[in-house]
C-alpha cells in the first residue's frame, strides 16, 4: 500500500506542473491546483473504502 501511494505522489508532482501551467492559462487562482492534486492522491482512497470487502471463506 505504501508503495502505492508513494507512486501517486511521485505521479501528481509531475502533474502538478501541468496544471499549474493550465491555470496560469485560465487566469484562475493558484490554489485551485492545490485542490486538484489534492483530489488526485485522495480519490484512489477513498474509492478503497468504498468498496465492498472480498468475501473470506
């Protein structure tokens, strides 16, 4: 799990500087970018505990 997240990190770094650009772009608020990565390494937890657990025999 760590290394997952760890991925998601390195991942939303490169990404962050993508959509800094966009918003630079937009004219948009800089924070706006802090959301948006925020959303990126949140969403694949929270969808993990959404989900049903596998069923133990």
């Amino acid at each position: 799990m760590l290394a997952n997240i760890l991925l998601i990190v390195i991942l939303s770094k490169s990404i962050a500087k993508l959509l800094d650009h966009g918003i630079a772009l937009l004219g948009a608020p800089p924070a706006l970018g802090g959301v948006l990565i925020a959303t990126v390494v949140f969403t694949p937890e929270g969808i993990s505990r959404c989900a049903p657990s596998p069923p133990t025999c």
